[in-house]
C-alpha cells in the first residue's frame, strides 16, 4: 500500500498529526521504499501531497536524519523553488541535515545564502541555525562561515536577534566569543525589554561556558 494513503491531505484532514504518524512509522521500521515514495513525492502536481510530504521529510529529519541523508541535494533544489511553502519546508529539512550531510550543504553554501537572503521569516530562521551547524563543525568551516552570521546579527531586524543568536551560540569559540558579543550588545539597547533580556542570558551562558568544535545537535525549534 502507498504511503501517500496516509498523508493528512488524503485523509482530509486539515492538521499536521496523521503526517508526523507517518513520519514516526517510517522511522521506527527503516521503511526505506516508504521514505523514497515521500522523497519522490516531494514534486507532486498536487500541492498538498507535497506540502505533506515535505512535512513527513522534516519530521524524519527531526527523528533520524539518517535516512533522508543522501536526499539532502533535492532538498537544497527546492530552496530555488517559486513555491514559498517548499521553500521554507525545505530549509526546515536542512536544518536537520546539517550535521549529516555537511559536505553537500557546504558545497551549495552560495544557494543557502541566497535564500536567506530572500526568503520567508522561517527560511531565515532556520537558514540561520543551519549555518550555525555547519559553522560548529570544525574551524575551517567556523572560519569560512561566522563572519557572515556576524554580519547577519548585526544587521537584521531587531526582534530576530535573540532567536538567531541562540542558533549562531552553537558555532561560538574562544576564539570568536569577544566578536560574537560585541555584535548582540550593540543591537541590545534598541531592543524591548522582553527581547534584551534574552540577550543578557545568551551573554551570561557564553561568558560562563568554555566554547570548543564538537558538533552539539539542537531540538529543532
């Protein structure tokens, strides 16, 4: 039986909830045909078979990212897609991506960049922790990509600071700690109280912990 009679949309539902069973299922019995149908699904005609089936990727990502590994390239081509949803669904994915399939990313740096640059408030978030990832994987990649999150936090919207400096903690070191603080503190006294208060606790947990480049994977917020 095809997967796809277990999406959400074929159901009719109008919730997420039968697409996380889904993706639960096919986790816990490696149904590799299964996760191949979602991944060759992902370019339906009907957008909502899709929207599902992005959904079911994500959640196995969350769960295991294993075994969407090798499908990492397709999720990156959709970043390009004209489809907002997929856009965002995709860089979701990434992000659960970016420990296990670091190579690919890195190689396509250029394309995460621009869709960041362009994209929806959840493309820019979870394009932010992505890079972050990617940047707390050695210093070679700390070195080729935290100046660009400095340069994010110093210059996006004010309320994205705190929530995008907490993803780029994961890729602070002693050596670009004084840096990272420097770029919060100057954002925080144009921020609202609830916001700067966030930033000192961000502040207080880097001035207190010792940073190093083993990779700490996140629950995906």
């Amino acid at each position: 039986m095809s997967v796809l009679n277990k999406l959400s949309t074929t159901l009719h539902r109008k919730d997420s909830r039968p697409n996380m069973i889904l993706a639960r299922e096919l986790v816990e019995n490696t149904n590799i045909e299964g996760i191949q149908e979602i991944i060759e699904n992902l370019r339906n005609k009907d957008k909502k078979v899709s929207s599902d089936c992005l959904k079911v990727a994500y959640e196995i990502g969350r769960l295991k990212p294993e075994l969407i590994s090798d499908y990492a390239q397709i999720f990156i081509d959709l970043l390009k897609s004209s489809n907002n949803r997929m856009v965002w669904g995709a860089m979701q994915v990434l992000s659960t991506l970016a420990l296990v399939s670091s190579q690919t990313l890195l190689k396509n740096l250029p394309v995460l960049q621009s869709a960041i640059k362009r994209g929806s408030v959840i493309t820019v978030d979870k394009g932010i922790l992505t890079l972050a990832k990617l940047a707390s994987i050695s210093e070679e990649t700390n070195n080729l990509i935290f100046p660009y999150l400095l340069e994010h936090l110093r210059t996006c919207r004010t309320r994205e600071v705190p929530q995008h400096a907490e993803s780029t903690m994961l890729a602070v070191t002693e050596k670009n700690r004084v840096e990272f603080l420097e770029a919060i503190s100057q954002r925080e006294p144009y921020m609202t109280k609830p916001q700067a208060r966030r930033i000192k606790r961000i502040i207080a947990q880097i001035e207190k912990q010792q940073t190093h480049y083993t990779p700490t994977i996140l629950k995906i917020r």
